[in-house]
C-alpha cells in the first residue's frame, strides 16, 4: 500500500493507475493480467536458459556463476530502508 501511494503521486495521469484507483478493473481481469505475466516471464526464462545451454553449454556456470543470495538481500534492505524513510 505504501508503493501504491507513491505511485499515485508520481504518476497521477496514468491510465491504468486510474482505473486501479477507481476500481474499474474485475477480478478476473486482474487475475488474467497476473496469469499473462507469469507465462510470458516463464516463456523468456525458458528461452533464454536454452539458448544459453546449446550456444555455451553448462561449462558457463563454473566461470561466471554470480551469487545472488547477498544481491537479494542488499535490496530488500534497501528498498525497506527507502520505504521506511519515504
């Protein structure tokens, strides 16, 4: 809810940021949204791991494997951090 403010502040003439506002978008429209998205997140995914698989194969992820553990966490502290402080 704290984002949703903000949004609506920065970008008070969107139109899709109005029609959330004002409740015009149905649940199942919303959930369909949601659906799209995740497929078509998973289509790139899937896209891009087997393209990198058949042009480098598996010997990529001995060199250039980067752990995302401590990213991650870096940015959940700092977007609390920018929320907390905002």
């Amino acid at each position: 809810m704290a984002l949703l403010g903000a949004a609506s502040e920065a970008a008070a003439g969107d139109h899709a940021l109005s029609a959330v506002q004002s409740h015009s978008i149905s649940i199942p429209a919303g959930a369909l949204a949601i659906t799209l998205h995740v497929a078509a997140m998973l289509a790139v995914m899937g896209v891009v791991s087997v393209v990198v698989y058949d042009r480098v194969g598996l010997a990529v992820l001995r060199r250039a494997w980067i752990n995302l553990d401590a990213i991650w966490a870096g940015a959940f502290v700092l977007a609390g951090l920018v929320t907390f402080f905002t």
